[in-house]
C-alpha cells in the first residue's frame, strides 16, 4: 500500500506542475504577444497536440516496458518449473 501512496503523490505532484505550467503559458501567451486571438488559439491548439503525443509516447514505452518484464517473468517462471521438476524427477 505505501508504495502505491507514493505513486499518488508523485503522480499529483507532477500534476500540479504541469496545470502549473499550462496556466503560466496561457497568461504569457494571452498578456505579452500582439496577435490576433484566431493566432493564439491556433498556438493553444499545436500546444494541446503536442501534449497529447508525448502522453501517448510516454504511455506506448511503459507498456513496452510491462511487456518486456511480463515476458520475462514468464520466462523465468518455466525456467524455475522445469528445474524443479527435474530436481524431483531424480530422486
């Protein structure tokens, strides 16, 4: 349970970092540039895409990671039964 508390807190703190970030760039974007607002929102759009891709990369390289370990394990498991069953088979 605790690492899982632990995960939490990480995960709401980067949370907080980027609404953080988004807010600090909304304001600059909004305050210090003279451009039409259609310019800024196509700004905000190229901003969310981005986002939304490098969640998706982030996402698509842990699960490869899970698989790798998965299949690992599963590996390791066989390897460790088929031991076990010669170890018994000699006796």
């Amino acid at each position: 349970m605790e690492r899982n508390d632990d995960n939490m807190l990480i995960t709401h703190f980067n949370l907080l970092g980027v609404i953080v970030a988004y807010v600090m760039l909304a304001i600059s974007l909004w305050l210090s540039t003279d451009v039409p607002l259609s310019t800024k929102g196509y700004w905000a759009i190229g901003i969310l895409m981005l986002t939304v891709s490098l969640v998706n990369f982030v996402k698509y390289r842990f699960d490869a990671k899970l698989s790798t370990d998965r299949i690992a394990r599963l590996e390791e498991a066989k390897n460790e039964r088929l031991l076990e069953e010669y170890v018994t088979d000699k006796d």
